[in-house]
C-alpha cells in the first residue's frame, strides 16, 4: 500500500513539475539554448590603432513568441563588449551605458552611430577592412545568439562615432 501511495504521489509530482516547467514563457527557459532573433545588416567598424574600439552596427529583430531582453554582450577580438546609447546633455551628446532593453515579439532596434550601437573596447588585435569576427549578444534568462561580422571601411558620408 506504501509503495502505492509513493508511486502515485511520484506521478502527481512530475505532472505538475512538468505543467509548471511548460507554463514558463520561452525567452524565459532559454537559458541553455538560442535567441530566437535574426540580425541583419551587420558591420564593424575599427576606430583605429588610437582608440583600440570598434563599433558594430546591426538591426535586431525578435523572432520569437515572448519579449526578450537585451543585457550584454562578448567579442573574443575584445576585452570587453559594451551597449551604448548616445544622449544630449546640455546640448552636447554623451553616451550612456544599457544594461538591459526589451524587445518585443516581432519587434526589433537599430544599432546605429549616434543611437544605440555596441562597442568592442580594447582590441585584442588591430581590425583591417575584411576581416570577420564572431558577435555574441546574451540576453536575460542566458540565452545567447552569436553572429559573424565583417569589418568594413566607415564611408565619408556616415557620421562619426560620438566617443
């Protein structure tokens, strides 16, 4: 009868684990797997042996069914990988830090100079006009999505980059 008893409550146990584990929104349960995302337009640009930074410029679209949330991001040609977005101040622009932004189901955000972009800070080598590096955006819950970008020369008509 014992031995019953356990077994049935060992059912219960895993039917209700399971009900709660699937009732967990997606973006949520991601942490082992991939963004659902898509990047698009991707490029980096080397900002030269003086400020030892690149700047990646892409378009972000959430391809997934549940908001998700941009916090960070690596570069294994960077120290580190840093977002930024550029304000006005006293009618001077600056740049803050975004530790984190949401993006909405079928949503998406431009990574643009003089918006938000993400910065490759200290070069781990110098960066020339076709080469690639691999881009890896992390997103709460630790899902991750890593693309390829190619390093490309910033055409005259582009704005310069406000750091």
């Amino acid at each position: 009868m014992n031995s019953f008893r356990i077994a049935r409550f060992g059912r219960a146990l895993f039917l209700v684990a399971h009900v709660v584990i699937a009732s967990v929104p997606t973006a949520l349960r991601a942490d082992t797997g991939t963004a659902d995302v898509d990047v698009a337009q991707s490029a980096v640009y080397y900002l030269g042996t003086d400020r030892n930074d690149a700047e990646v410029l892409f378009q972000l679209t959430n391809t997934g069914q549940d908001t998700i949330t941009l916090v960070g991001a690596a570069c294994p040609d960077a120290t580190s990988a840093t977002v930024h977005t550029t304000i006005i101040v006293e009618g001077k622009k600056a740049i803050r830090n975004v530790d984190a932004y949401n993006i909405p189901p079928g949503g998406s955000v431009r990574m643009a100079t003089g918006g938000m972009h993400l910065m490759l800070n200290n070069m781990k080598r110098p960066l020339k006009a076709g080469d690639q590096t691999n881009i890896t955006l992390k997103f709460k819950g630790g899902a991750e999505y890593t693309f390829r970008a190619v390093v490309k020369v910033r055409p005259p008509e582009m704005p310069p980059h406000p750091h």
